[in-house]
C-alpha cells in the first residue's frame, strides 16, 4: 500500500535551517506530484509547497524565499529545505501524494518542526 513517513524534525533556534525528507512507497512515485503541509497547534492545516513531476515548484507567500521543495525520483523521495527559521514555522509538517482520479491521496504521519530559542 501507498506510505509515506517524514523525517528531519527538531528543534532549532530563529535564523536556522532544517531539512525534512518524506521516503515514499508503494506508488510509481515518479508520476506523482507531491506536497508539503503545516499545522500550527490550534490553526487549520496549510500548503507550504507543491512539486509536480516535471519538477515545477510553488511556494505559499509566508515560505516564498526561505523554503525549497525539491525531489530524487530514483530514492522515491521528496524534501523540505528550510533556512531562515522564524518561530511562526513551528508546526507538525506533513507530505502527500497528489490526488488522482478517485484518490484523494495519502498523507504521511507528520514530523514536528519547533523554532524557538
């Protein structure tokens, strides 16, 4: 079946970086556009970024700058490159696969990102 599990969360204090990896299975991975999300304690999950198979990026407005989506097809997984930390990027960060036809797509577990110092 279709997984996802994330990796690389942490804690790091304002002004540092992180990198989360999300290792895919189970699905032609290569065919797939795939995302990373948010969800900040008490606030409604939010798309950070977007890669599409072809390798096409976009980035939410708050992450634009700061962030880099980027994905190895041939490891079948996706990354979240984040510099420039601020305390308001503290939140449970999330991959999915992109929906597709019936499929709305499978969410990983979550991995926690905290920046404070």
């Amino acid at each position: 079946q279709v997984q996802l599990v994330e990796s690389g969360g942490g804690l790091v204090q304002p002004g540092g970086s992180l990198r989360l990896s999300c290792a895919a299975s189970g699905f032609i991975f290569s065919t797939y556009a795939m995302s990373w999300y948010r969800q900040a304690p008490g606030k409604v999950r939010e798309l950070v970024a977007t890669i599409t198979s072809g390798g096409s990026t976009n980035y939410a407005d708050p992450v634009k700058g700061r962030f880099t989506i980027s994905r190895d097809n041939a490891k079948d997984t996706v990354y979240l490159q984040m510099n420039s930390l601020k305390p308001e990027d503290t939140a449970v960060y999330y991959c999915k696969q992109a929906a597709r036809g019936w499929s709305p797509g499978t969410w990983g577990q979550g991995t926690q990102v905290t920046v404070s110092s």
